[in-house]
C-alpha cells in the first residue's frame, strides 16, 4: 500500500504491467493525457494534482524506442514544473543500453546520453531490471537500481521440471557468464559457455562450445532476444553438439524482426520471458511461449522506496546479489 502522498502513473508502453502493480499496491493509476498535435509532437501532462507529491512513472523505452524515451522526457518535465516532490522512473527495459561504450572510433555513447537526458528532465531515481551492463548505472547522476529478473526465471523453470541431473545452464557468449553462473547455483547445475564471434559482416557465428551439452537438456540464459539471430544459431549449435534440447530464458522479449519467423518452429521447446515489454499478438499466440511478470518485484520495490525502507529485504527476498 502507498502513502497517500505518492501517485502512480503509467504511459504508453507498459500499460498492463502497470495495472498489475496498481493492483498489487491497492491504489488506482494516476490520470494522465498524452496527445499528439497535427506535426507528430507530443504532449504529456499529468491531470491528477501533483503538487509536493511523491511520483512513480512505469515505462519501458522499449520499441518504438524514440517514442517512448520523448514521451517520458516530456512527461518528467511536466511533473517538475508541476511542482513534484520526488520523481522516480521505473523502467523495466532500458533502451540503447547496447551502445554503452564506443566499441570503434567516432561512436556514441548513447545509454550515457540517455541517462543524462532523463536526470536532465528531473528524474530523481530509476529502477530497472537487467541492465545490458551493470556499469550503465555510473552513468546516471541520480539514485539508480538495477535489478535482476533472473531467479525469477528460475522459479519458472522449477515449475516445468524438478529433475536436473540431466540439466546443464548455458551462457550464450562470454559476457553473459555471471548471469548464467547465477542460474546454475540455483538450479544446482553444470555451466557451459558458447564461444560466440561475429563473421565479417558482423553476423553472429557460433564457434565452439565450452563445457559438455552432449546427451544433455539444455538452458540458454541472456538478458534479452531481440532478432533472435544469435539465440537460433546457439541453439543449433548445442544440437549439433548432440544437446537433446534447449529451453531460452530472457528477461527482455524485443522480438524485432526476422525474430518471429526465426522462433516459430526453430529449435526452442520453450521460450520464458518476463513482460518488461508487452508482447506482440503473434508471440502471444505461440504454444512454447512462456511470461513470467515483474509486477510483485516491482511492486515491493516501490512500495519500499515510498515509505523510505530499505530495498536490501526486497535483493534478500527474490535473490537478487548480482545481475
């Protein structure tokens, strides 16, 4: 339950999300309007009375990405010149995290620029779930939380099986090794690593796999699928290595194209993600697609953040020592 002193909106891209913590919280979402004028632009504005109140926004820059990173600046402006007393962004899935450093010369470092831009607009705190990279956090000036949505998953995939002395967590690359390290421990099993480079023309390849998958139910943990390109060609991969099958669990479902087509009969007997972006009609429909929700996580912590306790009981509750 939140203080009377504290709203909670929503905007655009996690509507559902936010009803569920609504719900959760036993409080009604905040009125807002978001129009747009004849030229495209945007305006958002708060109609429930913000004055000296205690603000939470939920909002995903999930695609269209633009859209809603302008619709959270333009409403975060409006709350501070409204007078709010606190705003705090929750942003389950934070868009250009990928562009986190410059990887050759002359290139941005556009989640840096995000961050900026949001503590800018007057964000006093952001809560996200599974950063691209847990340092994208030193980029924001204000209060910044990164959860983990990953023992959630794992709670997930205890519910399909309790059996897994034929289980063996695979990172996809080398940089995802903690989170599958993670996964592992709680579900007690062998660590694999694939040794993913990109060809010439920057396409993923598999190269080789580190660790035995042969004979063996595979898991393949990441932080997000987006085209799917590099989920497929791991999991073939493992097949070819004589894995029996393999599960996917991610936290965020991008699911940008050819990802549909990739997936629906490609080599998953079962994709969980969370619902930190809502899903496409067509992924809905898709037998092998699981949604595990962030709303209790979130929900807690806002909950926590409202009355001033301390989030360390919320990181003890649902697991969440790293990312």
């Amino acid at each position: 339950m939140l203080n009377d002193n504290a709203v909670l909106f929503s905007l655009s891209a996690n509507e559902e999300l936010a009803s569920s913590i609504a719900s959760i919280l036993g409080v009604r979402l905040g009125e807002r309007s978001i129009r747009r004028f004849p030229s495209g632009e945007l305006i958002c504005e708060p109609i429930d009375t913000v004055r000296g109140k205690k603000i939470f926004i939920i909002q995903s820059t999930c695609p269209p990405v633009n859209e809603n990173l302008m619709e959270t600046l333009i409403f975060i402006d409006a709350l501070r010149r409204s007078s709010a007393k606190e705003i705090n962004l929750v942003c389950p899935y934070f868009g250009y995290a990928r562009q986190d450093r410059k990887a050759k010369p002359r290139q941005p470092i556009t989640s840096a620029l995000v961050a900026h831009l949001l503590t800018t607009a007057g964000v006093d705190r952001i809560v996200t779930v599974n950063l691209h990279a847990a340092q994208i956090q030193g980029f924001f000036s204000c209060l910044a939380d990164d959860l983990t949505a990953v023992p959630l998953l794992a709670k997930a995939i205890q519910e399909g099986s309790q059996d897994y002395a034929n289980v063996v967590v695979v990172s996809p690359d080398h940089g995802g090794v903690n989170r599958a390290r993670k996964l592992a421990e709680i579900l007690d099993t062998p660590l694999a690593i694939i040794d993913k480079r990109r060809s010439n023309n920057l396409e993923p390849e598999a190269m080789n796999i580190i660790g035995e998958v042969k004979g063996k139910e595979c898991i393949m943990i990441d932080d997000m699928i987006d085209t799917g390109k590099s989920a497929v060609i791991g999991a073939k991969a493992l097949l070819d290595a004589g894995a029996i099958s393999v599960k996917i669990a991610a936290v965020h479902p991008v699911f940008s194209d050819p990802c549909f087509s990739l997936v629906e009969k490609g080599p998953f007997s079962e994709i969980i993600v969370t619902d930190s972006i809502p899903l496409d009609e067509r992924f809905k429909k898709l037998k092998n697609v699981k949604v595990v929700s962030l709303a209790n996580l979130l929900a807690e912590c806002i909950e926590r953040i409202d009355t001033d306790a301390p989030l360390s009981a919320v990181f003890a509750a649902y697991g969440l020592h790293s990312n």
